[in-house]
C-alpha cells in the first residue's frame, strides 16, 4: 500500500509542479496582454480627444472672427436696411453662431470658454451701444461707419483678438502635449 501510495506520489507530484508552473506563466501572459491592450486603447482614446479638443479650438476660433465687426457687418448688411435692422441682424448672428458652437464647451477649458462667452457679450454691448447713439431709422451705413470707425481708434486689441490669442495659446499646448504623449 505504501509502495502505491508512493509510486502514485511519483506521477502526481511533477504533473502537479507543470500544473502550477504552466498556470503561472499563463497568467502572467494574459496580465500582460491584457494592460498592453488598456494602454493601446487610452493611448487612442488620447488620441481622439486631443483631435476632438483641437477641431473644439478651430470652431471656437472661426466664432471669434466671425463675429467680429470688420467679418460680421460685410456679410449681414444688406442695401436699403435701417439702423435697427442692421442691430438686429448683428445681434441675431452673435447669437445664433454663439448657440451653433456651445457644445464646444466640453472640450476646452472654462478659461478658454469663458473668454468666448465674454467676446460674445461685448460684441453685442458694442452694437448695442453705437446703435443707442443713433436714430434707429437711419441708414444703417451710419452704424457701419460708427463701427468701423470705433474699431480703427480704439487702442491695443480687441476682444475677439484677445480672444483668438488665448484659444491658439490653449491650442498649442495641447498639440505640444500631444506630440510628446
């Protein structure tokens, strides 16, 4: 009986050491495999949100010039339009591209989506104010003269140059950290 018991022993021990031997080196295989698999899959997921932050960027930076005054008033005027109208359809276009481009807010930082939001608001103070100056009536070449003459003298920047600086500085970081992750 002892001789059984141990010539059972002689078979059973080895395969139970290649049991063990082969179930940590397999396991060992499928860990490493499976965070080899997590980075490829947050490293394209990095990738997707850097492009998806930048194209955020280029949207936002497309609003801020297109609603400034020199780029907005050009495309809205329309011959025979009186000085309200003119205000309304300036107002009505700040707004209307400002709701076009909200969602971009997820991407970018609230420093970066803050600044848009201000640029929108005094963009529209601005049109507001030089057509408050005005006789609503007029012509609306009046208020496309107040403006343009309002933007050629105000010194330094305007908000929507402001605007720009702080989104393609934001923009460049990112590409930075892009291409060094």
């Amino acid at each position: 009986m002892v001789v059984t018991i141990l010539e059972i022993l002689k078979y059973t021990i080895p395969a139970i050491i290649v049991l063990i031997a082969s179930y940590l080196i397999v396991q060992k295989f499928l860990v490493s495999e499976l965070k080899r698999k997590q980075l490829a899959l947050l490293q394209e997921s990095q990738d997707i949100t850097i492009r998806l932050r930048l194209q955020a960027y280029e949207r936002l930076a497309l609003y801020a010039e297109r609603i400034h005054p020199r780029n907005l008033i050009p495309r809205v005027y329309q011959g025979g339009m009186t000085v309200a109208d003119l205000q309304h359809a300036l107002i009505f276009n700040i707004r209307t591209e400002f709701e076009h481009n909200l969602s971009q807010q997820i991407y970018v930082s609230k420093q970066v989506w803050d600044t848009v939001r201000n640029v929108k608001e005094q963009e529209m103070n601005l049109v507001n104010q030089i057509a408050k100056q005005l006789n609503p009536e007029a012509s609306a070449k009046e208020l496309h003269a107040r403006m343009i003459d309002y933007i050629m003298s105000v010194p330094g920047d305007l908000p929507g140059d402001i605007a720009l600086s702080i989104i393609n500085e934001e923009a460049r970081r990112i590409l930075s950290y892009g291409a060094q992750g």
